[in-house]
C-alpha cells in the first residue's frame, strides 16, 4: 500500500492499465503529488476533463488536499468525494477517511478496500480484518462501518526486529509455525506476558542458542496474541473477511483459525479498484 | 550505561577520578576495547601491574573478553571474576553476567549495580528494578539474585516515539502527570489495551488535537502499565529499591507508589563503584 498507484479504467470498471511507484506520500509535498502522478501516467492518452478517483494519504492533511474523516457509523465511503485542485484536463476526487470518536481511531485507504468488498457482498454482516504496517479491524453492517479498531502489530514487529536488540538474535520472515501459535497462546489468554516475554528472545539466543527463525516466529506470535486478545469483540463468533496476501495473512488466519473463526481470505488490489468504482457510482448517482 | 567510563579508585574503593567517553561496545570490535580504555586514561600513572576490575557489555560475547553468565539464584558477583587477555601491565579481570533458565533471562552490567547496593544493605530481601533501555526487576534476598526478569520498555518507548507513525504526534519527554497515571491505570487492569490503545494516540492527534507532550506521556503510561501487570509477582508486597535517575526514574517511582508500593530511590553511579570495590573484595578473599 505504500508508494503511488494508479489505474487507467475504463468506463465500465475495466482495469486498462496500472502502474505503480516508490515516490509516496512520506517523500512528497502537496506541490509534489500532481507532478508524480503527471510523470507516472505520461504515456497514457488521457480524456479532457480526466475524472481521477483518489483514496489513501493522498488525502492527508499533508497530502494532495485533505478530504476530511467521515464519522462512524457510515458507508465505508463516508460523506462522499473531496474536489481537489488540480491542473490542467485534471477532474480530482478523493475518498476521505474513516474516524471514529470513542475509541479514537481513524483510517485512511482501507475504507476504500471496505467499499470494494461490499460491492461484492452488499449484505455482508461481519469484521473485515486489514492487516499492515497498522492492521484495522472493521465491525460492517447494513453496508455500514460500524465501528473499528487500529493495532500497530506489523510496524512493531518491523521496528523489534531491525532496531531494537531483539535484531541481534531474530531472522524476520523465518518460519517456525509451532513456535508462532505457542506465542500466539501465550499472549492471547496472557496478555500481560508480552512486556516479560519479548526479552526472553534475546536470553534464548544466548543461553540456549533459539534458532533466529523461531525468535522471529514467537516475536510475531507474541504481538498477534496481544492483537487477537485486544481485538476479541471484533472476530469471535463473527465472520471474518481477511484482506491482504503475503506472510501477514498467512499468519493472521492461522491465528484467527486456531481460534475456530470462520476467515475467508481476499487479495486486496481487486478491492481498491472495485472501491474506487464504487465511488465513482455515488459521484454520478449524486449528479 | 552505555558507552566507556572509567573510575581510579584507590585501595579502599575511594575514587580518584572518572572518565567517560561514547566510544562503547556498540562501536567497538574485541581488537578496540584496550586502545579504548588505553586513550580514555592515558594521562593517569598507573600502578604496574594495574588491577582492572569491568563490567558490562565488555563482558559480552562480542566484548573484550566474553565472561560467562552465572545462573541465578546466586550471588549477584556469581560464579567470580574471568581473567581476560591485556597487554604490558594491565591485569583485566571481568565481572559476569547473571543468566535465569526458566523463564529465559539475562544481565549483563546490572548485576554489580546489585551487588553494589548490597554491600550497603547486605540483608536487603526485596526487589531492586533497574529502569533503562531494557529495565531489570530482581528478586534479592540472603544475598543473592532469586529471580529477575526484564522488560523492554524504555527501548521499546524509544523506538515508537522516534520511528513509529506515532512520531508525528508524540514530543518525547514531554510531561502531562495526569494523562500518564490513567494511561498507567488502563494497561494495568487491561494489558490487551495496550495494543488498541497505542494508535489511538495518533487518532487522538488528528481528530481532538492531543497536545503532543500528553500524548508521549500516555504512550509512556501505557508501556508501563503494561510492565507493571508484568511485573506484579516482583513488586507485589515488597520493598523496591529502584534505581535511577532523571524521567524515567520518576516516572517508575510514580507508578509504583500509585500502587501502594515503598520505593527507595538510589542512584545509579555510587552503586557501581560499590560493586566493582565489592568484586575486588572478593578476588582478595579468594587469594
């Protein structure tokens, strides 16, 4: 999710074309976003006026221009598109966040994966679980968020395992399942153990020279118990829909299926667009 | 406690004269130590041969000389001195590190700051917690470390508050007494919380313009709620001598007391010279 992206579509929602680039919100200005999208698309022959449909940090009080926090309960598309300024031939929309007032929280990207999701499942009535860098967890209903809920699981396991001293005995991405779902149970019915346990990590690597792979796997495991046990009203005895691909969804369902959830797994890019279009539905529907 | 420092000190403990310099382990190879040491001091006249007593991380595997870790329970001076190489005239003897088997758990420099408050308190039966970058609670009685264990919480503060996206809402040290005793109040009862509540402070920021510095107390609040749920076999009912100073100090005092805990403030420097005068002490009986 992080770094641009963009998507020529046609009129129907065909994806014609998609390109992406490093050049995200964190290395731009907001006099920098037009130009990084102008030299991403250069060779697409564009329609005048081009209708563009953005979502995601674009929208940031630092980014493009800010497209306000809609509050829930609202359809994961909120109070409806930000008109953006924008050069010549350019039509700029973009899909404001989601926020949400007790617990404070706010999202800003996935509300478009959620749109996406419904427009495949308007009736769904369950949790969509986004997992990333902060993972949301979105109570939906009646199409929509009801409530929702941010972890910081995928940052702090990044920050633990480059930065802090656990970096000398972990190898991220290793793999050791048996040794993920101990420490997912650990933290799950303990939460508490993850201020004591994470140390622990580096005594194993010293005493009794604990493979870096495993202390990757039970870093992991222990930060997701903590998530799962923190997140509880949100996946028991609901249906989950897992948005994501890669290592994080392999483990997120393997924690949220050891624990008897009912998950089905779905790759997010198809989401975004299909969010976008929907969008774009309520943008002629509204005129 | 990171980076070299040195002490004269004459026959009977008195010190003549401390040196300190950033040049620590970190940035030192086992070749570098000596010429470290060797620069740091060089105007001193040393006896030949000189007694060097050292602790810490020169102890470590990638250290001067790797002193081996003494299981608890046992003297905090544990198993004795290790001799290490040392060129013309220096006679380097390295204090040891502590290591527990079950849970996994290690010290390496604190061990001689409990050793040092001990020689002033030798029937101290309590708990003597080391706040830092990793904060170590141990259990002292008879003379001996009984158990320890050790939390992350200083590094892991660190780390969110100058890396994480919280860095865009926090202002490090920053002070707000209030908002950290609730903070404090919401992990202890809750740990889970602290994996909700973490981003909550950035959401707080956009949407209800939390002052940054309350913003870095609770995050401050909330990872020492958290260790204290830890913790609580350690301090639970016992006397605790905290050492330490500055912020973090203050705040470890503050949330003990909160709970009804005597604490004993004591800073950290006298008791490491205690401690080195203590292992000397030792190697003398032992001659």
């Amino acid at each position: 999710m992080d770094g641009l992206r963009a998507w020529a579509m046609a009129e129907d929602g065909t994806v014609l074309d998609d390109r992406r680039s490093d050049l995200g919100s964190a290395a731009l200005d907001a006099a920098g976003f037009e130009p990084a999208l102008r030299a991403l698309v250069w060779d697409w022959q564009l329609p005048s006026p081009c209708l563009v449909l953005a979502c995601g940090s674009v929208g940031a009080r630092h980014g493009w221009a800010e497209a306000p926090y809609a509050r829930v309960p609202c359809s994961p598309l909120g109070d409806g598109l930000t008109i953006a300024p924008a050069g010549d031939g350019l039509d700029l929309r973009i899909v404001g966040g989601l926020g949400q007032d007790k617990p404070a929280d706010v999202m800003r990207g996935e509300e478009t994966l959620i749109a996406g999701y419904l427009a495949g499942r308007p009736d769904f009535d369950g949790v969509v679980c986004l997992p990333g860098d902060q993972t949301r967890w979105a109570h939906v209903s009646a199409g929509e968020v009801v409530s929702f809920q941010t972890a910081m699981t995928g940052e702090l396991f990044a920050l633990l395992a480059s930065e802090s001293i656990l970096r000398l005995t972990l190898e991220p991405g290793g793999r050791d399942d048996p040794a993920f779902d101990a420490a997912v149970g650990e933290t799950m019915s303990r939460p508490e153990a993850l201020a004591s346990r994470m140390f622990a990590l580096r005594a194993e690597g010293l005493l009794n020279a604990m493979p870096p792979e495993t202390a990757s796997a039970r870093l992991m495991g222990l930060l997701l118990g903590a998530e799962l046990a923190a997140s509880r009203p949100y996946w028991l005895g609901r249906e989950v829909a897992l948005v994501g691909e890669g290592d994080a969804m392999r483990l997120y369902a393997r924690a949220l299926e050891g624990q008897g959830v009912q998950v089905t797994v779905v790759p997010p890019d198809p989401l975004i667009t299909a969010g976008l279009t929907a969008a774009r539905a309520r943008l002629k529907g509204a005129a």
